[in-house]
C-alpha cells in the first residue's frame, strides 16, 4: 500500500515537472517581445536616441529619474559639482522591442552611453506580455 502512494507521488511529480519543461518551452519560443530600460547620464540621451533611431527602434520613453548604485552616489559628479547626496540625476529610457532586436538595441547603448567612469548606468530586459496601439487596435509586434 505505501509503495503504491509512493508511486503515485513520483509518477504525479514526473508529469508536473514535463508539463513545467513544456510551458517553459513554450513561453520561450512564443515571447517575441522584450522591454529594454536603460539608466543612463543624462548628457548621453541625445547620441543614444539617435543612434537607436537610425538603427530602426521606432518610438521610446523618456524620463527624468534619480537614483543611485553601488557607490551611493557619492564620488560621481553632475556638471562639474560633486553630489553629496544619495540621489543623482539620471535619464531613463524605455523600448519596446521584438526579441531579434534585443542585442543590437543593447551594443548601441553600450556604445553611446558609456563614458568607462562609474555611473554610466544600467540596461534591465524584460519580457513584454502584449502591445496596443491605441488609434488602431493592432496588437503585439505590429503595435511597436
Ligand atoms: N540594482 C539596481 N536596480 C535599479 N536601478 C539601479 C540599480 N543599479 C543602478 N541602478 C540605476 O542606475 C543608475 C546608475 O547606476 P551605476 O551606473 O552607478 O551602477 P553601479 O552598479 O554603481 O556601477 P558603477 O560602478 O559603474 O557606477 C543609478 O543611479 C540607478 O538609477
Ligand atoms: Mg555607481
């Protein structure tokens, strides 16, 4: 009897993690849409937005944020002044992207927006469930 429930228990769990492969899978291959954030100095905005518009990204966010990373925020300056304080200012710049777009998106950034001093910022990627374009309705890489 105990080894008949220890069967069932391992035979239940074989088929819960092949259905996990399966959706795991299956969300990879059906995920063609990615989200880019980028933090970056704020002087670098103009060459990164061009470089990505020539590059064919067709519409991006911009906004002003503040934030810090490993150095809090000491150490690094804006415009010549030494912030001593914990926020710094920084611009952050949002793409939505289809997947194959990715890691060109990323080399242009990279290739723009560093300066090698610390603070040049971050790129985040994400997977973006859906797009609407609002005027038309259309959906997903057609939305971008
Ligand atoms: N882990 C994080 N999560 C969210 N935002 C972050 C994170 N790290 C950094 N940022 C954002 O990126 C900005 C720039 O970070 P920064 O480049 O200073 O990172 P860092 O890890 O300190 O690298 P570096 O040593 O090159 O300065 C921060 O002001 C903050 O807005
Ligand atoms: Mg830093």
């Amino acid at each position: 009897m105990l080894s008949m429930v220890i069967c069932v228990i391992i035979y239940s769990f074989r088929i819960k993690m092949r259905i996990r492969v399966i959706y795991y899978t299956l969300q990879a291959i059906t995920n063609t849409m990615k989200k880019i954030e980028a933090i970056i100095k704020p002087h670098k905005l103009e060459d990164v937005r061009e470089a990505l518009n020539e590059a064919g990204v067709s519409g991006l966010t911009v906004t002003e944020v503040k934030g810090y990373g490993r150095q809090k925020g000491h150490s690094e300056t804006y415009r010549g002044a030494e912030y001593k304080i914990d926020f710094l200012p920084k611009v952050k710049i949002e793409i939505a992207v289809t997947a194959d777009q990715v890691d060109r998106c990323i080399e242009i950034i990279l290739a723009t927006a560093k300066t090698g001093k610390i603070g040049d910022g971050k790129i985040f990627v994400t997977n973006l469930e859906n797009a609407v374009r609002i005027r038309t309705g259309e959906n997903d890489a057609e939305a971008l």
